[in-house]
C-alpha cells in the first residue's frame, strides 16, 4: 500500500490513542522508522502489522479497528488534496459508487503501483443497490464498511450496509447490500 494509506493510518491511531499509543504500536509492529511518504509503495505487510498491533494495545477486534479506519479514510484524503477528485466522483452515494472504478483509474495516474479494489455496483432502486467488492487483499472487507459510512457523512446521506456475502466465508467476493435513509 501506499504511504498515503499509513499516514492515515498513523493520523487514526494519533487520533484514538494519542502520540503514546502510536509510539506502542509502532513498537509492538517493529517499526523503527515509523515515517512514511505519501508518494512511496510499501509492502502490505506494514499496513497489516500495524492493524495488528492495534488490536494487541486496545484489544479490539480487526473489523473494528479497520471499520473506524475505513471512516476516517473517507474524511482523510479529502483533506489530503484528493477532495476535488472526490466531489468529481459523485454528489450521492449511488453516484459516487458508479464511478468508483473511473476514479481509481485516474489515481492510478499518480500512484503507478495502485492495485484497488474493483467494485460493481448491480440491483439499483433509488434508496437501495448491491456493492460487489473485489479485493486480492484478505480481510479488508470491514475498511470498505467504514468507508461507505465515511462516505455517506461526507455527501450528508445516511446509510445502512449489510454485509451479505463474505470472501471470508467462502463467497468469491463480498456483497454489501446498501440502503440510502436520507
């Protein structure tokens, strides 16, 4: 992943645990120069190791440090310049989601080595649609979560997701079935 993605990883952590407790984490992950740059490629295993070793210090579970993450995310590279991209992507939480791929192929222009995940929207109504999530990363499932939640805060809509088919569980993908409230 990119060093975009642990920065926002270390400005979450900063901001649940404080300095102390990125400090700890970055210690119990092995991480002896825990200073990453936006622009640079990183082995995925750092990303792993730090969700890890935030689950060991709080004793959550992954899904829940990465739902949270997944929020944060959404609200993150908007203020990291990526805002105008994302108002471009889409006003509602239907749109955004149809041109989902579009924007990852434009943000592939500047990160050369993005390998995103592919989404497909299908089923659509005005209030409801099914989000297929395709990954070759394991276990991310709950990221996408918080970010859809991150994202409908950010088009001020409210949302429900419900994870209805998991890669966890045997699924060839995972099936999110969303419901737009407002």
């Amino acid at each position: 992943m990119y060093g975009l993605v642990n920065k926002a990883v270390e400005g979450f952590v900063k901001e649940q645990l404080g300095d102390d407790g990125w400090t700890q984490v970055c210690a119990k992950a092995g991480l002896s120069d825990p200073t990453f740059i936006s622009m640079d490629a990183y082995d995925d295993s750092v990303t792993y190791n730090i969700v890890g070793a935030a689950c060991e210090i709080t004793g959550l579970e992954a899904s829940a440090i990465l739902e949270g993450f997944g929020r944060y995310w959404m609200l993150y590279t908007a203020e990291e310049g990526y805002g105008p991209l994302l108002d471009m992507t889409g006003s509602t939480v239907h749109e955004f989601l149809d041109n989902l791929n579009g924007m990852h192929s434009r943000i592939r222009a500047t990160f050369p080595e993005l390998r995103p995940p592919d989404f497909e929207v299908t089923d659509e109504t005005e209030e409801t649609l099914l989000l297929h999530y395709r990954t070759e990363r394991p276990g991310l499932a709950p990221m996408a979560v918080g970010i859809l939640y991150g994202l409908a805060e950010r088009l001020g809509q409210e949302i429900t997701v419900e994870h209805r088919e998991k890669k966890a569980d045997g699924a060839d993908h995972d099936i999110f079935y969303i419901e737009v409230i407002g």
